[in-house]
C-alpha cells in the first residue's frame, strides 16, 4: 500500500515558514527539531512520505546536505525509516527493550490537556445508573439516537436556557468529536469547503481534513469575531457549512457577543448553510453569566449544536450530542449504523443522574477552575511578563502572544524539563501562530506553580538561543484537548 505523501511547500508551510537561526546551532538540528516535533503533536502523521532532500532543500533554502543530516538523525532517533523506492517515511520510535535508543518515559506534567478529572458526583452518578439499568436489560440495547431519558433531559436544557427542544431535536454520541465526524459524513462532499475560525480546535481541523474536506479559515481579529469576514469567506467558497466555537473559544478562550451571534446565525441563513456550533464549553462561565445559545438566535433550521458532557463533568462519561432539525436528526440516526450503533446505555444513564442535578456540580467545577485560572495567570504574569495575554471570561484556557515566533521551539525545550506543551501551530492551517502558545488551567495550583517555573526557564533559554536540544530521544508528546 503507498504511503501518503506530503510537498516540500506543504512541508515548509507547516514548519512555520521556518529559517535557519544561528543563534540556535546547526541548521541541520534546527530541521530535525522542527519535523520531530510535527511529528510527536500529530501534525505530521504517521506512515507519510517526506518529500526528498533535494526539494525540502529548495523550500527551506538550505544545502541538500544540510537536508540530508536532518533525515539522517531522524532515522537514529526512530521517527524516520526509509524503504527502497519509497523514500523516508514518518513513524514513532519503538518504545520497547532498554537500550539507548529507546523512548524515554512520558514527561511528569502534561500541560497541553484542558480537561478535568472527574468530581465524587460521577460515582454515585454510576452507582444511580446501575440501579437503573435492569429497566433497560429486556430490550436490545441499540439505541441509535440515544435513549428517550437523557434525550429529554438533554432537551429539557435548551428549553430552560430559552431555546425550545423536544427530544427528537437530540442525538447522543460519544462525545462532541463524533457528533462532528458524523456531520461531516453526512452533510458535506470530498472537497468541500468548510469555513472555520482562526485559530480552532486542532481535532476540528483533523475531523474537516478527515472529511477530505478544505478548512477554509477565518482569521480572528484582535477581539470578538469578524461576522463580514464570515459572509465574505462564505460567499466567495461556495461553502456551506461552517465550524466555530462561540462560547470560550479553544485556544483563544473569547466569547462571541449576542450582536455578533445574531449576525452570522443570519449569515449562514443567507448562504442557505448550515452552521455547527461547538458549545462544549458553554457551561464553563467564570466571569460572565451563561451564554445564550447560538441556536436561540437560529430562524429557520441552519445552526446545528454540539454539545459535550466531557469539559464540564467528565471526559470518561464520553458523552455528547447533536442538536439540529427532526429531519437531520432523523438522517444522523439512520446514517450513524455504519460507525456504530449507539452509545453505551450505562453511561447515558450515568449521564441522565447528573443532569437531573447539574447546578451544584457546575458550581463547584466553576469555582475550581476560577482559582486555578486566578493563580496560573498571576504567576505567568510575574515571571513572564513579556508575553501578552487576555484573561478569558471562562472556559478552560487562555491564549497567549509570545514575544517572537517560538512556540515550536518552546515545546521542545519545556519537554527536556518535563512539561508537555500544545505550541500554537496546532490551532492552526500551515504553521499559522507560532507566535502563540495555549495555556490551560486545568491542573491544581500546586502544580500549575511548577508548570509556569518550568516554563519560564524553557523561555528564557529559547529567547537567548542557548537551547539546541540535542538529546538522543525525548518524551512522546500527547493529543491536545
């Protein structure tokens, strides 16, 4: 089977309109850390063929030989092999034997998770679910849309927060990422364009890419969003569906104003679309009161929600779900047989018990990451007080602006001190946004202390130049969340 191939301007492109630094060491290692490091956070994938050292050379405007010591350390370090005929091709290091070149163990503190663990009230969530499961053990157990409880739990929310829903308007998923994976199958075309913000969430990225779909992105201005921009990008793609998350947007954490909400739910009216909004964030208002739902601004079927239990009581209940019109519902639930045939019933019902009740586990869980936000951006003001960020009004993450193009570089330096970071490229289409870097406060305070004192040590030695990380091998990063 050939391997999936990526162009040296692709490739370049995804490095960040990278340059050789020769305050950074050899121009080789500098090329090395940069594709080690797309290949470790997923942005290049594994099995694709990198174009051939002659062209890589060309984009870069480096020596073939310089190209060519790169690939050589690659290949000793694990995350290249080369096969005849077919070039050098991505994988990750074996992590088996104890010999020097083995992968070394995954860093103390993972820095680029903005999730929670869950709080006492999922045990007795389960324990409640339990209890109720004999009612459902006589029937099948495939419940494609979702069982009728949780539906009407899930749509009795909307109806409370001032958008009428009735149960056939819900489908449950395991999770809002599959919610999007289904939409896309269902709705959209290899090929077709899908508007999103600028940056996004990096597995909406992967999700729209997966589709064989084009992330048309719309880049966000200095504060709020840009509704003109949205029609402009719309208009001039043909595109019919769009992505985008109002509500403490990841990575950035804004929130979108009702004026604005009011003119893009019109926008994607006028361009006869549709509109899928991420609100899995929407329950984490620290500042604000709750957002109004985008859908409540929605005046004739075209916005389509996802909604996620994972961010605000746990990502292990792998809970989510879509809303939308009778008739895609309907389509989702018919369509969805190919994948699956539902989500497990135990946790539907685990689902149901903490949505009966939802006011005082929210509270606590607002309260918990107030103080957390609270204390880590008190410590990276005083101890980076070149970078530049806004204190997000909720969510899970702020967005912070580097004093230089570095982020890639800083993730490479923070994992040889045991901290795994998301750099800002991963928001982004072709190595957009290495000068910002996104900062959960997911963690206790304790450790978000050690975090940003890590942090601050790995910056001070990328902005002098000093760090060439030249170890043999380095921890695997994970998928930001």
């Amino acid at each position: 089977m050939a391997s999936r191939k990526i162009g040296a301007s692709s490739l370049s492109r995804l490095m960040g309109g990278w340059h050789a630094d020769a305050m950074r060491g050899p121009a080789y290692r500098q090329i090395r850390q940069a594709l080690r490091l797309l290949i470790l956070d997923g942005r290049l994938p594994i099995g694709v063929r990198l174009p051939g050292e002659r062209n890589l050379a060309d984009a870069l405007d480096v020596s073939r030989t310089t190209v060519a010591a790169a690939y050589a350390e690659l290949r000793d370090l694990g995350f290249v092999f080369s096969r005849h005929g077919s070039g050098s091709i991505t994988r990750l290091p074996r992590e088996q034997g104890n010999g020097p070149d083995q992968l070394q163990a995954t860093a103390e503190i993972d820095f680029s998770i903005a999730a929670l663990p869950a709080p006492s009230h999922v045990h007795a969530a389960y324990a409640e679910a339990l209890a109720e499961l004999p009612r459902h053990l006589p029937g099948i157990g495939y419940e494609p849309a979702g069982i009728a409880d949780l539906r009407s739990a899930i749509a009795e929310r909307y109806a409370r927060s001032g958008v009428p829903t009735d149960p056939d308007q819900i489908l449950v998923t395991q999770g809002a990422q599959q919610g999007l994976v289904l939409l896309l199958s269902l709705l959209a075309r290899p090929g077709d364009p899908v508007v999103i913000d600028h940056p996004t969430y990096s597995k909406a990225i992967e999700a729209i890419r997966a589709a064989s779909c084009q992330p048309i992105p719309v880049n966000l201005p200095q504060s709020g969003w840009d509704a003109e921009q949205y029609r402009s990008a719309m208009a001039q793609t043909g595109s019919r569906l769009s992505y985008l998350l109002p509500d403490f947007h990841n990575p950035t954490g804004r929130l979108m104003g009702a004026e604005c909400r009011q003119k893009i739910a019109a926008v994607a009216a006028s361009q006869r679309g549709h509109l899928i909004v991420d609100e899995t964030m929407i329950d984490l208002w620290l500042d604000v009161p709750r957002p109004t739902s985008m859908a409540a601004f929605d005046r004739g079927d075209h916005v389509i929600t996802l909604g996620s239990m994972g961010k605000s009581f746990w990502g292990g209940l792998r809970m989510g779900w879509v809303r939308a019109s009778h008739d895609i519902i309907a389509a989702l639930a018919a369509s969805r047989a190919a994948n699956d045939m539902g989500s497990p019933i135990l946790e539907q019902l685990a689902a149901t018990a903490l949505l009966r009740r939802p006011d005082d586990i929210l509270d606590e869980r607002r309260q918990l990451i107030r103080e957390q936000r609270d204390h880590l951006l008190k410590l990276v003001g005083e101890q980076l007080p070149d970078w530049r960020f806004e204190r997000p009004p909720g969510g899970l993450c702020a967005w912070a602006e580097l004093p230089r193009p570095l982020s890639s570089a800083l993730a490479v330096a923070a994992h040889d001190l045991g901290i795994r970071i998301a750099p800002g490229g991963k928001y982004g289409i072709d190595g957009a946004f290495e000068r910002f870097v996104r900062l959960p406060y997911a963690l206790p305070k304790p450790v978000l202390s050690d975090v940003v004192e890590r942090l601050a040590q790995a910056w001070r030695e990328v902005a002098a130049g000093g760090h060439s990380s030249s170890a043999p091998a380095e921890p695997r990063l994970t998928e930001a969340i």
